[in-house]
C-alpha cells in the first residue's frame, strides 16, 4: 500500500494488489490516504465492505470493453 493521490489513469504497469492482474480500479482509503489498486474481478468482489472507507474510488474497468482504434491506412 502506497500513499500517493491519484491524478493519472491507470495503466499496464499498475498491478492487482490481490492477484497480480493488470489494475483497473484505485481505492484511496479516507482514514490514511493509502491507495489499493485491484482487478476488475477483485474490485468487484470487495467494493461493497471498502468503498464507504475510501475517499476515491477510481474505476477503469469500463476501459476492458473498449474496441481498439484501426487504422485503415496500415
């Protein structure tokens, strides 16, 4: 757990505190300003008992839907 305030999307290098799976979703906890960082799944599964303890929750997850950009010129 880390004590930085989130002001950048997350990206391939950001890592599922739980599972190690590319994070999607930043918990930063009111009491200490620590962030957790989790996978879609694990979010998922524990945002009902920690999102009323954060002051931030940053949720990516939509981004695993989204089509990749073609371009038609390659």
């Amino acid at each position: 757990m880390t004590t930085t305030t989130p002001s950048r999307e997350l990206n391939a290098l950001d890592r599922c505190d739980r599972c190690g799976a590319q994070a999607y979703v930043r918990a930063v906890l009111a009491s200490t300003g620590g962030e957790l960082l989790f996978c879609a799944h694990h979010a998922r599964d524990v945002e009902p008992k920690l999102r009323p303890q954060t002051s931030l929750w940053q949720d990516e997850s939509a981004r695993l839907y989204e089509k990749p950009k073609v371009d038609i010129k390659d």
